[in-house]
C-alpha cells in the first residue's frame, strides 16, 4: 500500500491474511512492515497468518500509515522459520528499506561481497542484499535522485528476474517499487470513493465514509483483493514507482 | 534475559511494563527484541507500554526466545517518534545485532563512514552504529571468536562511556553483552527454583513450577525487577557477557 496521507491497512489486510492457510496454500510463515515517519514497525511470525494473535492485533489496531508492505509466505528456498519471514528490512543511506518477494530464484548466486550479508536461508534475501549492495555500490554513501534510483532499480531487478519469478516490492518509506515478473496488479483508490468487497473473506467497506476527497491510496497485489474494483494488470518485466497513492509516469519516474 | 533454553519473559515484562508511565517516568516509548533462531522479533512503539495494544500483547502471549532485550524510553536526545524506540537492529556478519542504551551521551559526534547510519536522531543509535562500524573495521567480513569480540566491544564501550552515560545490552543471539555505566545488575535463575515476587505489580510466580532443573535465566536490569531475589550489581564500567543464562568468567570471555 502507498498513501498520500497515512492510512490504516485493516481492511486490505483482512481479506489478505485469509491467503495465509484459508483462502490459499501460502502458510508457511507471513509478515507486514509498516513505515511510520522514518521509522518502521515490522511484524513477522512463522505461523500461518490465519492462526497468528499477531496477525489478530493488527487487525484490530489500526496502524496509519503511507508506505506498507506485507508477505505471505509459501516455502519454496529456505526452510520454515522466523528469518526466512518476508518482509526483509535493512538500513542503507540512512533509511530502512522493506522488501518482499514473490516467486522464486534458480541458480542465483551473487557474490556478496559488501555490508548487506543474509541471515537466512532464502533466494529472496539474498536478491535484497544484492540490490543494496549493488545501489550503494554506483551511488556511494549518498542516495540518488529517485529518477536515478528508478533507472538502476529497473536495471538491477531485470538481471535479477532472469533466474527466475520475481514479483517484488521495495519501500524506503519515500516511494514503493513494484516489480512485476509473472502477476501484479494496482488500483488506485481516490474520490469518488466507492464500497469495496473483499474476495477473500465477506466484508464490505464504504471508502466514502472514512476517507477525505483529498486522500489517496494505491494498493498493489498479486491478485486482486476485492470483487468490485478495477484493477490494472502490470505487464511483465515493468517496474512502477508509487508516490503518494499513485504511480509516477515512466516519463516522470 | 539470556537463557540456555528458550523461556518466555511475560513474568518480567509485566513488571518491566509497569515503568512505562506507571511507577516510572519512562513514558517516551518502548520496545523489545525477540532472537528465534536466527530471525529478531521486534515491537516498538512511540506510545507509553502501559497504553500500549502491542504491550498488552506480549503479556498475553508467550514468545520463548533465549535473548530478549527490552527499553522503556524517557527522551533525552532526539523527539518522541517511532524512528527513536530502542531497541535498534542491524545485521552485521550475516546476524542481526539488537541493541539498547540507557543513559545520556553528550557532544558524541563520531563520524560515520561506513555502511551503518543512523535513521533516528538519539545519541544511542548513533552509539551503536558506531559500534558495529568500528567492529566490522577491525576484523573485516568474518565474525571473531568471543574473547576477540568481547576485547574490542570493551574497549569500545570505554570510549563511548568518556562521553556520558552508557549503560547498555547488545546481542547477536547467541551471547547477550551489557555494559554498565552507572547502574546495572543482574539475577541468575536456575535450579532450585524459588517464587519471586514482582516490585512493580502486585503479582508472583512460582519458577519451580515453570521450569526443568536444567533451566537457567539471567535477567540483567537497570533496577532491581523483583523485591525477594539476590541481585548482584555491576561495577561501573564494567562489561559482562552472559552466555546460556550465566555470566561467563572473565578469565573465560
């Protein structure tokens, strides 16, 4: 989720936990990493998101918020454990970054060389230590400007794509980078906001009633989370920049 | 608290929570780390723990882990944000380091040059990039065996500590290291086990009935949590290292 205000995630959230073990095969561990400021408030649990208290807390608590990113996780490298719980988070040019992945790497063996090391065992950690490593290696100590950042982002997740399936999002809490490989898809919520239902559970919201013409809220997902919306397909192979609820023009970008 | 095996810390934290905006001025935030396994849990909160729903979580829920550091925050350096909560984590040599200070540095303007920065704005995360900056400087990509590590970090936290107040815990998961400046002590529960009783809330527990003879936990605090248990107190500047639930002999370490 990417907001032009900060905005709790409840609703977006519930039908998505329902994947983790009900809806869907993906039990094998599930996590969200909230942005608050500069700072980051990261739930992981290795326990299926439907089974999870922490998962009932977030639920019930709602975290505002502009920047948010949650996994769910069917294993596939990496055994099931709390470090192989997506969303990874790191720290580079004096920001935490957050990153999910889905899909799955072959053969993708980068050299780390640097600061960014895994402490688990998946190909999606790895490839997030390879993008950092790999961005503080041509922009030095100093992060870019986000048309730089963009150009080499799209370069580095199009190299890494080749190994395999690599849907994946990234925040510095500023932008949310999605990648598309094989499936991901928006909607941008805005005024006139309508009533949403989920797909996954039978819950229905009136936007209208809890938003302000003025707010604005891009979720991305793998699949779509509600019935009644428009979601737009990402073609395969594009990386879309979300600021403030809306995604930047390639030209833009 | 450092364990041999992986104990729960609702007993603790109960008292601990308490010091959030209750029996104790500390109402500017607070947080807690969780090592399982490899992978860190983190909780942090800009909100008093004893408004917190994610306080209250972790009193009903028993997360066992055998290093479990936990801050209550009185601001000093840097606002109320959630950027600011203690405890910090980073990864260094493949491992997440989880880090707390208590104390006041002043004019402690280290410069950073390497890959750790601070996002927040307190002296503490600041203490601990510099921390693993330095560490990383002196023995490269590849972790050192403890007495080398324990030597460095000795010296390091002496340097710091010229610069004010540092009582602090950092831990890698597998040893739990604590430094005292001004006040810190420390009790070591094992076998035979006694009931103890909590300063802070109106509640007791008896251990003998929670645990196995081979159990051992080292709780290390600022202020002494329970009213009938023998805490031992730190000299100033001193440095320990609790590994498996005891403080290894500094012959040893």
């Amino acid at each position: 989720m990417n907001c032009n205000v900060p905005t709790d995630i409840v609703f977006s959230f519930t039908g998505f936990a329902m994947r983790g073990g009900r809806t869907d095969i993906h039990h094998d561990g599930w996590g969200i990493g909230f942005f608050e400021g500069a700072g980051v408030r990261l739930f992981v649990d290795h326990q299926a998101a439907v089974a999870s208290p922490v998962a009932e807390l977030i639920k019930r608590y709602p975290i505002k918020s502009k920047n948010v990113i949650a996994h769910i996780r069917k294993a596939t490298h990496g055994h099931v454990a709390l470090e192989n719980c997506h969303p990874f988070v790191r720290e580079l040019w004096g920001r935490y970054w957050v990153f999910a992945h889905n899909g799955e790497l072959n053969d993708f063996n980068p050299t780390l060389n640097g600061p960014f090391r895994s402490v688990g065992g998946t190909d999606s950690e790895l490839a997030f230590c390879f993008l950092l490593q790999e961005l503080r290696a041509r922009f030095g100590d100093h992060a870019p400007a986000l048309p730089l950042l963009r150009a080499a982002l799209a370069e580095l997740v199009r190299a890494i794509a080749a190994y395999g399936s690599f849907n994946m999002m990234l925040s510095d809490g500023t932008a949310l980078f999605a990648h598309c490989s094989s499936k991901l898809c928006y909607v941008v919520r805005q005024h006139p906001f309508l009533t949403a239902s989920l797909s996954d559970e039978d819950m229905s919201v009136d936007f209208a009633q809890v938003t302000t013409p003025q707010d604005r809220v891009a979720i991305i997902v793998t699949e779509p989370l509600t019935t009644n919306e428009s979601w737009t397909s990402f073609a395969p192979g594009e990386l879309k920049v979300f600021v403030d609820g809306m995604p930047l023009e390639d030209s833009l970008a």
